[in-house]
C-alpha cells in the first residue's frame, strides 16, 4: 500500500467548492483502482457547516448535532461524550482546531456526498474503478491519542469477511471480518497528520486486498456494516449509562439502548 499526501492552502470558510479544491491540488492522474480519502473538516467548511465561535456555546452546538448524548459533567475533562453517524465520539465530531474562529461541525450528508465526489472524480480523469473514503479521527478506549476513522465511502467493499473460510490449520473462521474501510482511514489520516500539515487529502494506491466495485454502496450494505448497539460486543458498557436525546437524534433511535 502507498499511500501519497496532498498539500493545499488554509481551508477556510470562505471556500464553499470542493470541486475547486480538487482541480486545483489533485494535479497528477489518479489511477485505477486508487482511493482518495479526504478529511470530513474541509469537506463540512465547503459545505458552509460551521458556527462562529461565541454565537453559540460548545455544549448547546453538540446537543444540536448529537444523535445522543452524555452530559460533561460526567466527564473528568468536561467533554460530551455522543454517538453521531454510528461513532461513539467526544463533542458529536464537532472540532475547532485549524477552523480559524469557527466551530466545525460534521458533513450534513457524508454518504451522498461522498458517491458525489467519486462520480466527479471517475469523469475527471476517465476511471473506471476508484474509491473515495471521508475520515475523522477518534479516540480508542483504555488509549491515549487518536487514529482515524471513516464517516462514508463509496467505490469498494468496507468490510472482507472471512466467516465460513479456513484458517492456516483447517479451522474454520467463526466471527471474523476485517474492517477495510477504517484500516484505510487510519493509514491515511495518520499520512495526513493532524497538526499544521495542510494535507487534507491522501491518494492511497496499491492495494490488492481491496475490492473495487462500479456502483455506489447499497443501503442494506450500509446498513450491514454497523452494529446496533443491543448487538454490539460493548454493549454492557454502552447500555449501562443514561443517554440524553440530542436534537440530531430522536427517542426512537435511543430506546434501541435503554
């Protein structure tokens, strides 16, 4: 796998198009069978989904973006813990680091957009299969530091399941699947960097244990990629602590864990 950094300018709330951005840094051919993966922070600025710092408070902008929530006053370090698109996350997503005085929430849509940007960029340099991921970054419990982490992605199969096949000694695989979509997002953001670096994009080739596909993910593809919370292996953590409703969710999504 290799993976190659693209250097821009200060993306700021004065852009508002993402095509732009891509015809002027994405200089070079993206071959077949590449993924571009680009931070879902200029995507949200293009998108015009960011809060001047001092109109609204932090606590009352993630209330409004959470799907649910935990109050920081049960956090040690004053942070909202929250589920938003299926990530457990502190502050909903929402980031202020290199937002130039402004709060920078999550992409409205980030599954149509990125179909979007795959569909602009197959017609752009005349692909036939090409992926496109957006990225985060996320903490992991019982770690410091964070690692990337994938909102959406169209192009290429998220998950490789082994379930059914055999190991090296004839076992056979009984739970297993390897998360393609997040290792790419990982690989990438941490490329990328997360400091002053001004790449926000990668182009991430050579990958053979990747499978390419002509359409755009289905919803039940979607849907099959993420677990319920009744059904995920933290379920006893996650279902032990009195969730509040955010204004993004709604009590019938949170009654699936109370």
């Amino acid at each position: 796998m290799h993976i190659t950094p693209v250097k821009t300018n200060k993306i700021t709330a004065k852009d508002n198009d993402l095509t732009k951005i891509f015809d002027r840094y994405l200089l070079n051919k993206i071959e077949e069978r590449s993924i571009l993966a680009i931070t879902s922070k200029i995507v949200s600025i293009c998108e015009g989904k960011v809060i001047k710092i001092g109109t609204e408070t932090k606590e009352n902008v993630v209330n409004q973006e959470a799907e649910c929530y935990l109050p920081s006053q049960q956090s040690r370090y004053g942070l909202i813990l929250a589920i938003k698109h299926n990530l457990l996350l502190p502050n909903a997503g929402i980031d202020e680091s290199n937002g130039n005085g402004y709060y920078i929430l999550y992409p409205s849509n980030p599954q149509r957009t990125v179909n979007g940007i795959r569909q602009y960029l197959m017609k752009r340099f005349s692909l036939k299969k090409m992926g496109v991921l957006i990225t985060d970054s996320k903490t992991t419990p019982l770690r410091w530091g964070t690692t990337g982490v994938a909102l959406a992605h169209s192009g290429f199969d998220a998950i490789n399941n082994y379930i059914g096949s055999l190991d090296l000694f004839g076992r056979p695989f009984q739970m297993t699947k390897a998360n393609v979509l997040d290792g790419l997002a990982a690989a990438a953001v941490l490329v990328m960097g997360e400091g002053r670096e001004q790449t926000p994009m990668a182009v991430i080739s050579d990958v053979p244990f990747v499978k390419f596909k002509t359409e755009n993910p289905p919803q039940k593809e979607l849907k099959e990629f993420h677990v319920a919370i009744r059904d995920d292996l933290y379920a006893p953590l996650l279902t032990a602590v009195d969730w509040k409703v955010g204004k993004g969710g709604s009590e019938k999504a949170l009654s699936s864990i109370r």
